[in-house]
C-alpha cells in the first residue's frame, strides 16, 4: 500500500468505521465508502447488546483502548428473565453488566450514526451511495455474505415498564432464542433462528404470541420491522488479494449467542494496526480471536444439541449463579475438553448446501441447514 494514498475501506458498519477511527487518529487519509445512502440501513433503531463476558476486560474500558467515544445510548445489562419451553421464569443478575446495549439504524442516538460522527471528526471521509470492489480495497467491512443465523425484530415506542426477557425454545425458535427488550422507552422484540430460514416470519409470530402468553404487551401499527443475519465462519486468513476483512464480511461473530459488534470493533481496530504497523492482520486477529471463536464453535454445538432440556438446564442453572457475568464467563472460557471437541465439530458437524463466505479456505456450516424442528401449530391469541 502507498503510504501517500488514502486508506480505502469498503463499508460504513461499525467494523469499517472503527478501522477508519483508528486510522485517522493516526493521522492517515481514510476514504470509507458506503453503497447506502446511510449508515445502519439494515436495522431499526432497535435495541442490541454489545456482550461483556467473553473478555475480562470490560466494555467501557474496550471502547477507550480501541479509541471510541461513548455518544451514543450506552445501557449496562445487569439483570434480565430467563424462560425455558415450559414458561419457568428464572431472574439473573450480575454484580457486573454482562453487556451493554446500544441501538442500531440510520437515526440519532444510535451506534451508526456515533461512529460515523466520530470518524468524521477524526478527518475520515465517508462517501455514501459509492460502492467500492473487494479488489479495489484495503479494508473490506461489507457485512454478512449469507446467513448463517437470522433474526426477524420489531421495534416501537413504549410506555410499558421496563423488560429484559429472554425466551429459550427450539420449538419456536429453532437453534435460537427470541427476546423482548424494553428500556427508556423504547421496546424491541425479536426472533433469532439457525434453520428453516424461509419459515421465519412463522416463527416470529408464534413467538410474539407466546411472549404475549406471558406478558401481556401492546404492538402499535406503527411498529417498524426488520431482518438481521448471522455470519460465522472459522479461517486461518482474513485476507485476500491485498484486502483485509473484517465484521461479518471475514465471520467475525461469536456463534453462541449470535453476538458480534464486539469482533466487528476489534477487527476492524486490528486492521487499521496492521496497516499503521506494518503488522501481518491474520497474525493479529488470530492471537486475539481465533481461540475464542473455535470456543464458540463448540458452545453453539452444546446449545445445540442438548435441545429443550439443555436449554432448561442452562436457565435454571443460569437463574440459580450468584453472578450471571460470571457463570457465562465460563462459558466463553477455553477448556481443555473443548478444544478437543472442535476439530471433531469442524469435521462432523456440517450441512449440505453451497458455501458463499469468503474470503476462501475456511471451515463454515454452510446455508442450508437440516436441524429437525417439530411442527408449529396455529398461532394461539394471547
């Protein structure tokens, strides 16, 4: 790369954002160029979580390290409720936030737009409606290739009491879980899947209906809905022809719980010092990431394939931690058994159907799934 030139980044998400962040601090020409004419088209305004158990080190304290200003909603997660597929309701609680929500979309407050504020600040230039080739780029943030998971939200304004509910059944959510968030005002409801993708809005009602079942609470017409993917895919090179890849664009994502806005931030920081330090990217993310997400391989495995009674297990024992924060910490630690598990995943545990990740040479599950999921039956009023 010509040090003279600007440092071209394909994608204005918050992995290419970040790179641009850390790149112009440092005083490079940064041009990010975005195909939308937006930041965070994709989403809603709604409600996501930046997860703070897989490191020791804490969220706020990760976003000052890598150089990111806090304006934007920022919400510690301390306490939430549990449900497994019989409706038993388990409350955890953290001494510490086991995360941190933040909400997504093209509007003020959101994660998008205090990202984009900020790399403009820094002397970043961000073209919008400018669609940059994978070849012609040095950083390539252009989010998910195909879904590895998906979610159908929907996000409204509220008056309700606050909620941070949680619903395990694989029934309903095959593979996933669905979730409704209610903070300051703003309600978020959700339905994330890892097969039977084209059954999705199905799933998404019978799970708002069973949410309902529970707790009684108002949609508006107005409501905006939304779809949002997983991508996840294990490899030995986050580069091709010259580019480095980050976010969901390399499969940065931890397969667990489908979270990755903290591998987004860290790739794409990871980047930009590859290119300030003349540093080799794959050496650094593999230090950083690779370990954590072969772990993360093998918790989605576990999740998995415990079914209902696993996920009955794990809220129940979830509900009876003194720390929630702690108890999944150990979760995202790896154990010695689980790294003998992983190659025995990598090589067993695939699906047919054809492969659109890139960059090349990595390991993935492939689009098509074949998890069994009983049949739903019609959706019950509430």
């Amino acid at each position: 790369m010509i040090a003279d030139r600007p440092v071209r980044i394909a994608g204005a998400g918050p992995s290419g954002l970040a790179a641009a962040i850390s790149l112009a601090r440092a005083g490079r020409a940064v041009e990010v160029h975005e195909a939308k004419s937006d930041v965070g088209m994709r989403f809603i305004g709604d409600l996501q979580i930046i997860e703070g158990a897989s490191e020791r080190e804490p969220v706020p304290d990760f976003l000052e390290r890598i150089g990111i200003a806090r304006d934007f909603y920022f919400r510690p997660a301390e306490w939430a409720t549990f449900y497994d597929h019989r409706g038993v309701a388990r409350v955890i609680r953290s001494s510490q936030p086991f995360g941190w929500f933040i909400r997504r979309g093209a509007e003020e407050g959101t994660l998008d737009r205090g990202l984009l504020a900020q790399a403009r600040n820094a002397g970043a230039t961000v073209l919008f409606n400018s669609r940059l080739a994978a070849e012609s780029a040095d950083i390539v943030a252009t989010g998910p290739a195909s879904p590895d998971g998906l979610a159908r939200e929907m996000t409204w304004r509220t008056g309700e009491p606050e909620r941070i509910d949680v619903f395990f059944n694989h029934r309903l959510a095959p593979g996933g879980y669905s979730y409704l968030f209610i903070l300051d005002g703003i309600a978020t409801f959700g339905c994330a899947i890892v097969a039977d993708f084209k059954r999705i809005d199905d799933y998404f009602q019978h799970s708002v209906a069973a949410a309902q079942r529970m707790h009684r609470f108002e949609i508006p017409a107005d409501a905006r809905v939304g779809y949002s993917y997983m991508n996840f895919h294990l490899k030995r090179h986050a580069t091709a022809s010259g580019a480095r890849y980050v976010g969901e664009a390399a499969g940065f994502q931890d397969y667990l719980f489908g979270l990755g806005l903290r591998y987004a931030l860290t790739s794409g920081h990871l980047a930009a010092r590859s290119i300030l330090e003349n540093r080799d990217f794959d050496e650094l993310w593999q230090r950083e990431l690779a370990a954590k997400q072969e772990t993360s391989l093998v918790n989605r495995f576990l999740y998995e394939a415990g079914g209902n009674a696993g996920l009955s297990m794990f809220v129940r024992q979830a509900g009876r931690a003194r720390d929630f924060h702690r108890y999944l910490s150990g979760w995202h630690q790896r154990r010695w058994w689980k790294a003998l598990l992983s190659p025995m995943i990598r090589r067993f545990w695939r699906h047919k159907g054809r492969c659109q990740h890139k960059p090349a040479e990595h390991w993935c599950r492939s689009r098509d799934t074949e998890m069994k999921v009983p049949p739903l039956g019609p959706v019950q009023s509430p």
